[in-house]
C-alpha cells in the first residue's frame, strides 16, 4: 500500500495519553527520567511505578531534546518512549529547536524500534512553560517534516488534555496542513 502523506498520517485528538493502545506513546520526561507530575505522572501511575521506575533508572538519564524507549508495561501502549522539552524561559534560549529536536528523536526512536502508530502529549507546555499555540505549532510542522522521511510510521495521534488546547490544536492543524 502507498504511504499517505504526512498530513494524512497525522490527527488532533481530546483524552488521557495513557488511555492509547498505540505502539508508541510519548512522555513529557525530566533529564533524571524520575518520574514527576503532570503527564509523565499520569503514565508512571498508569504502567506499574515500580517497574517504570526501574526500567528508567537503567536508561541513565536523558538530555533535552533527547528521546530513550521502555516498555508500556501494564499499558495499553507497548511502548513508552521518554523525551525531554526544554523548560522555556523567554525564547531565546534555543528553546524552539529543543523543542523539535524532542518531535524529531521521538519519531527516529520509534523508527528503531519498529513502533508504527504513536501518540505525543503537548511537550513542555504544562510545568516547563512553553506558550501554547507556539508549541503545538512547532509539535505538528516538526512531525510532518519528520513523516516525510519515515514511511514506516503509519499514523501520529497528538493528544490534548484540555477542552481549549484541542480547539486550538485543531486549528493549527486546519492552518499548517492548508499550507502543505
Ligand atoms: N494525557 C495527555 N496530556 C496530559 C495528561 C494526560 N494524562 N496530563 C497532562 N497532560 C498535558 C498537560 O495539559 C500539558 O499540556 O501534558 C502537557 C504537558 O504538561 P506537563 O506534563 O507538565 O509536561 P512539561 O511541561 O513537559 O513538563 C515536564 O513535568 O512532571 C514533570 O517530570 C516532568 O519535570 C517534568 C516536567
């Protein structure tokens, strides 16, 4: 079968990360890989902490904008793969490359490990502070510039907690997917 093109491939989605039975899903992770609040919480609580715990310890750590793979556990995911978004300060601080570097590494991640469907919460924009719309936008154009590349991936579900964040979501869907 053809691969559809990376607009087609990818879709804007309300809920709960933990909830996907994906291949991949995605966590908004620390550089210690400790587990914390927010999203990387709710998917340590969800996998078994213990067991996530110990598989993360083993992994040794992670840069920003880097991405390492442990298992789901008791998920429905098969896989987590655990990044971290840069804490955002004011821009100027390579903040937007970071943030794409943590798309891209995921996805190339992915590729290594044969995981064909893959869901991202929204990177760093709950405790590290990265303005919305700025984010999302960088999250969806880094991911279709990615998808070009690896024809393996057959669909990218990016997952919003909040009512507001996925009505914004979709639209900068709308506008980027619009433009090609
Ligand atoms: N499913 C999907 N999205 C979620 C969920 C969930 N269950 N829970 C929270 N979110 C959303 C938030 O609404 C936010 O838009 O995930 C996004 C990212 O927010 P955070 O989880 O705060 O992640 P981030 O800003 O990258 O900060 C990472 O938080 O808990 C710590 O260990 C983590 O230190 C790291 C930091």
């Amino acid at each position: 079968m053809p691969t559809l093109p990376p607009w087609s491939r990818m879709t804007i989605q309300q809920g709960d990360i933990t909830t996907f039975a994906v291949d991949a899903i995605v966590n908004a992770a620390n550089t210690r890989l400790a587990g914390g609040g927010g999203v990387d919480g709710a998917i340590h609580r969800a996998a078994g902490a213990a067991q996530l715990q110990e598989a993360c310890r083993q992994l040794g750590g992670c840069t920003t904008g880097d991405a390492k793979i442990t298992l789901g556990f008791n998920l429905p995911a098969k896989h987590i793969i655990h990044t971290v978004g840069p804490v955002y300060s004011d821009g100027s601080r390579n903040e937007a490359a970071l943030l794409a570097s943590c798309y891209r590494r995921s996805a190339e991640v992915a590729v290594e490990n044969d995981c064909r469907t893959l869901a991202f919460p929204a990177i760093s924009t709950g405790v590290y502070g990265y303005p919305f719309e700025e984010a999302a936008r960088i999250a969806l154009q880094t991911v279709a510039n990615t998808l070009q590349m690896t024809p393996t991936i057959e669909r990218v579900d990016f997952v919003f907690f909040g009512t507001a964040d996925f009505e914004r979501a979709q639209a900068i869907y709308a506008d980027l997917s619009a433009r090609g």
